[in-house]
C-alpha cells in the first residue's frame, strides 16, 4: 500500500509556495507512519478483543462485558472528548465481531 | 487515566472459570496498552492536520486537498474494510479542524 501510494503521482500540497510544500510533505510523511501504526493497533486489537470474547463464551461466560465497554467509553471520550466516544463506539463494535 | 483504572474496583472478566478469567485479564492489559497508544496517535496525527491546513492556507493554498483526503479513505478501507471507512471519516473531520 505505502509503495503504491509512493509510485504513484504525487499528491498535491495544495500550495504554490515552496517552502509551505516541502514542510506539507514533511508532515505528510509522518501522518502516513501514523495511519500505518493506526491501522496495525487496529487490527492487533480487534483480534484480541474476538480472542477474549471467545475464551469468555467458550467457558460458560457472557457474551458480552457492559462495564468494561462503559470503560473503554470513558476512558476515548476523557482524552479525546466527542471525536473519542464516535472512536470508540466503532472499536468497540469491531471487537464484538458479528454478534 | 490508567493508575484510576487500575486503583478502581477491578472489572468483570465476565467469567466464573479461573483460566478464562486469567486469560482475558491478560488479553486485557494489552488492549488497554494499545488504547493508550491509539489515543496518543490520534492526538499526534490531529496536530499535524492542523498544522498541515494551517501552513496551506498561510502560504495562499487551498483549505483542504481532496485528492488527499481520497487517498486516506482509500487507505484505511483498502485494510479494514467497512470499519476502515468509518474510522477514515472520523479522522479526516478531527484533522480539518473547525470550517
């Protein structure tokens, strides 16, 4: 993905100024390491979170933990305010698996 | 954030079978890692839009870049499927920053 996205004609800056461009690709650069480390955290916890799910299930267990979803609410929405509780409702549903 | 969680009454593992549960509260500490780390890059990555919008605009350039905007959509979907959408949404509003 990354290599495509580096063949590939380069993505505007949206910019004329050179020296605005060159520090707009910079940061790009490092937003691109972020979307890679987001997207592997992502899928590392939505694997573990299937894995708890199962073991709890597996051994005569709910399917279910209502209070620890209230905690992970929480714990998105106290650091990163609205942004963080439509986060983590959309963690939270891709570590339920289909239900 | 975390020290209150820890100190705070312990959260049901949702099982009453001891292996399962020491499983889970293990499965558990790392997801709560990566939840710390999630947060900390979301925080990085919305900074750096700012940052990135800001430099456009005070160079003359457009307010936002579409093609861009594109090119993380497609990212995200392209390795977490219908979730990937979602979660691209949400990034790319908390990274424009107030219209």
């Amino acid at each position: 993905m990354t290599a495509k996205l580096a063949d590939a004609q380069p993505t505007s800056t949206g910019t004329e100024e050179a020296e605005a461009a060159t520090a707009i690709r910079g940061m790009r650069e490092r937003i691109d390491e972020i979307d890679a480390e987001l997207i592997r955290l992502w899928q590392e916890r939505a694997s573990l979170s299937h894995q708890v799910g199962a073991t709890r299930v597996a051994s005569g267990g709910t399917r279910l933990v209502l209070s620890r979803e209230r905690e992970i609410l929480d714990r998105f929405r106290d650091a990163l305010g609205a942004d963080g509780t439509q986060l983590a409702l959309l963690i939270l549903r891709a570590g339920r698996g289909p239900l």
